[in-house]
C-alpha cells in the first residue's frame, strides 16, 4: 500500500486558518493523487500520524478526514447517479432538508463533490454530539422518511457503525474535506457560485447559528431505533420493559437502594449497548453508567441512604453481573460458566446480593408498618403482617433478626419480659433466654394440647420444658435451615386451614342465623 510523503512538520497546526480549525479529527485520514478527470481517486488511510495543516495547503494530493468520539456537523453524499440527485429527482433534496427540520437542523451547506458531480451537503451546529448518535439519528429520520441510504445513492457521514461481538475495532468512514479541485459552493438554486476558504467559513457559522439539537426527541429516536437494530423482540424484549417499569419509577421508599442498583446493572450490562452506549458496558465504564443512572432517577436524594457509597455499592453489582449468567444482548455465545471447583470468595455472589435486597425489603416493610403504627408486637402476627408484603417464610426466618421482637428488644427489660410471656404461653417457667421457632435453640413445650397460634405451634416444637426434667441429645439438636423451613411451610398451612374452617362456621352461623 502506498504511503503518504513524511513531513517533520506533519503534526503541525495552524489554529489562526478558521477553514482548517473546523476539521478537529485527524487521524486515520484519508489521501491520493489527483486523478484524471474522468477517473476516480484511489483513496489510501494514513494511520501513522495525524494529518496536518500544512499537507492540506500544499494541495499536492486530495484529503479526507473521518470523525472522532464526537462531532459538530454530518454531512450527506448524493452521487451523481443518484435517484435522488438533482438531476434525476430536482425536489429529492427539498424533501430530505424537509424531514431533517423536524428535529431542528434547518440549515445546509451545498457543494459539488468533485468533477463527478455528486452533491455534498453540510449540516453544522454549535455544540457537540456523541458521533454514534447523530449518525444513528440522521440514519434513522432519514430511513423513516423512506430514503434509501446505500453507496452510490444516499450516504451518511458519520455513518452508523456495525457492532463487532468480537471486539474488533472499527473506524468511521471518511469524506473528502470541501473546495478541493472539482468542488465549489452552490446556492439556493444549486448553482455554482465563487468562494473560497473564508466564504465557506462564513456559511458554515451561519447554519451553525441556525441548526440546533433536539436532545430529547433525538433521545427518544435512538431508543427506538436500537431495538429495531438490534431486533428486541419477544422475552428479550418483555425482559427489558419489565427492567425500565422498575428502574423508571425511581426511589419511592427506604429500603430499595440494593434492588435498584441490581436492575440497573442488569440493564445496562444486558440491554446498555442496545439502548444508548456505543459499546457493550464492563467494568469501570459500566460502574459510571450505574452511577449515572441511580443519581438521575425521582427518589434518589430523598429516599436512598446510601449516596454516600453510591459507586462502591454499583462496583458490587457489577463485579456480581459480570460473573453471572447474563450476557451482552447480541453476542453469539453465551460466556463461560465460571469453574466451580474454584470458588471466588474475594467476590460478592449473585445470591449475597439477593440477600441483601431481602433484608432491604424487610426493612422497608418494618419501616412502613412504623409509620402506620401497625406493627404487631405478637411474633405470629408480626409473622404475618410481614407476609402480607410479599416476603415468603423462608425469607423471614433466615433474617429474622430484623423483625423478630427478641432480636429488636433485647435491650428493653420489659419489652423483653413481654417476649418471654408471649413465647411460654403455658406458665411454665422458662430460661432467661427464651426461644420460639424462628429462634435457632430453645427447649419443648407440653404437646398435649391444641393451639391455633402459630406461635403455640412454634413452642410445640421447640419451645420450653414445662418440668425440669433432662431433655434427650435429639431435643437440643439444632434444626437445619430446610427443616425449619419445611416447618414453617406446614405450620403456615395449618393456619390457612384454621382460618378456612373459621370461615365456613362463620357461613354457617349466618345462614342459621338468617330467618328467612
């Protein structure tokens, strides 16, 4: 491959030219000779050093610049053969100035290509654009307008860049920069008009003041324009408005920081590509879009009592999404399940994290059973009450230490005493560290009789020695985690079906009661 000549001052700028301090992306650019009049440019990249100022006043090869991060203008390419060239359609151009305005850039730059004839059109504006977005936005309000954008007819500078799975890095493509040979300004009426340099500096900051960006309605483009991109559709697609239900409504409580970060991260990591990030998020640039996202979000300064930890907290959840079974929407193969034989213990687990979303609910439903001055202070209808949020048995047996009176009002010597009366209903005296089923020892009640409390029904199974007679080793073993939930589970039934038979009495006793 050919090679640009090497200059010592190829990296110069000359900042006082006003035409060249408008092409601020110089690498990767693009170079060939001047080719006869009938023939077209044999274009190179140079990727070795920036293009420089001075190699584009000698003139002695024709230039191109492609687009950085961001930028502050588009540009379209019609081609002579177009359809849309004014020489085969004179209004395609109106119309396509026409749907552009909608979204606020109102004013062009027209300019012949080269000696081929194609139509160049410029589209300035004052502040700069993520580059990915405004050629994704122009793509998209042009293909909606029904334009066809293809080489040879209708192309867009910066162009939409195809997501590599693989990683591959890709460059923007490039145009030839304006009023080199072959290229003049055109006016209203696209005819050639004399100008130079300065001349198209001046129409350049006059559309420059004319055209501006909708953020919003460009935003909201994008989101639609990614999913059709990346073809959201079904139970990816449910999954992902199930995410934004929960992540739009923001903050409304105590307690929700965890869960929120959690589906946050999940999007993002899942969906961030898809939506508004040109690449898939990891690592640091993920933690700052978690970041991001939570501190923008209704309830955050009001409700979230951990902004001072904020990013450390999206560290976790990130470190813990990467090394779940989630992946990037897109990608061809699903990542590597980690070893199990080698377990990682300097890293947060999924499930550390979904305990912690656990207490977090807990501790919301304690909070507003406070509020409402509801709070039980009996254990089974604590128990019960805490049910009614959602919160499964299980759930609150393995964190009853956020709602278990015991656990709350150990420090309180009546509240205390109030306990022990509450959990040895049988007057039979009991240690000054009492027990119930949700507690982890404890000793047996007497069995003899029925009870309709759970939490009779708790002691039945591990609750106080009503003599002091020796409890066997069988007695004082400590109940497993599945055993005392598959108790919970058989005591909770047995209330269901108390309360069933209650209610059928109740029934009976009205129609019995009812005279007619």
């Amino acid at each position: 491959m050919k090679t640009a000549p090497s200059r010592q001052f190829e990296s110069i700028q000359d900042w006082q030219d006003s035409f060249l301090a408008l092409w601020t992306h110089r690498y990767d650019y693009l170079w060939a000779e001047h080719p006869y009049p009938t023939a077209s440019p044999s274009w190179q990249t140079e990727s070795r050093y920036p293009l420089s100022d001075r190699l584009i006043q000698q003139g002695s090869y024709l230039y191109g610049v492609r687009f950085g991060q961001q930028t502050d203008y588009f540009l379209l390419d019609i081609d002579r053969g177009s359809v849309y060239h004014p020489s085969r359609d004179p209004l395609a151009w109106h119309r396509i100035c026409e749907c552009l305005e909608r979204y606020g850039w109102v004013s062009a730059i027209a300019l012949t290509s080269s000696y081929s004839g194609g139509l160049h059109l410029y589209f300035p504006f004052e502040h700069p654009q993520k580059t990915w977005e405004i050629a994704l936005a122009v793509s998209t309000v042009l293909e909606n307008a029904g334009f066809k954008l293809a080489p040879g007819q209708l192309e867009v500078f910066p162009n939409c860049k195809p997501y590599a799975a693989n990683g591959e890095h890709s460059l923007y493509n490039g145009h030839r920069l304006p009023l080199q040979a072959g290229s003049y300004l055109l006016n209203n009426d696209l005819q050639p008009m004399w100008g130079d340099q300065q001349t198209f500096v001046q129409h350049w900051r006059f559309a420059q003041a004319q055209n501006w960006v909708d953020k919003k309605a460009i935003d909201r483009l994008i989101k639609v324009a990614r999913r059709q991109q990346f073809r959201v559709t079904g139970k990816a697609n449910q999954f992902l408005n199930d995410l934004n239900a929960e992540i739009e409504q923001g903050w409304t409580g105590h307690g929700q920081t965890n869960r929120l970060l959690g589906r946050i991260a999940m999007r993002s990591y899942i969906f961030g590509h898809v939506l508004y990030a040109a690449a898939p998020l990891e690592g640091d640039a993920l933690v700052q879009d978690i970041v991001a996202i939570a501190r923008s979000l209704p309830g955050y300064e009001d409700w979230c009592r951990h902004q001072h930890e904020i990013e450390a907290r999206a560290k976790e959840w990130v470190r813990s999404v990467e090394q779940s079974r989630y992946f990037h929407y897109g990608k061809s193969k699903i990542p590597k399940d980690p070893d199990p034989d080698i377990p990682n213990d300097s890293e947060p687990s999924w499930n550390h994290h979904q305990q912690m979303s656990a207490r977090e609910r807990i501790e919301q439903a304690m909070s507003d059973l406070r509020k409402k001055t509801t709070l039980p202070k009996g254990i089974t209808e604590r128990f019960d009450a805490l049910v009614a949020y959602g919160i499964s048995g299980a759930t609150l047996y393995r964190h009853r230490d956020l709602w278990h009176p015991r656990y709350l009002e150990n420090n309180q010597s009546d509240d205390r005493q109030s306990g022990v009366e509450q959990d040895c209903l049988w007057g039979a005296p009991c240690s000054t560290n009492p027990t119930s089923l949700l507690e982890e020892n404890g000793c047996n009640t007497l069995t003899g009789e029925d009870s309709s409390s759970l939490q009779e029904q708790e002691e039945a199974g591990s609750g106080c020695n009503a003599g002091n007679t020796a409890a066997s080793p069988a007695q004082h073993r400590e109940k497993s985690p599945k055993e005392w939930i598959a108790l919970i589970k058989r005591k909770l039934s047995q209330v269901q079906e108390q309360r069933r038979q209650e209610e059928a009495q109740r029934k009976n006793r009205f129609w019995q009661d009812d005279p007619d």
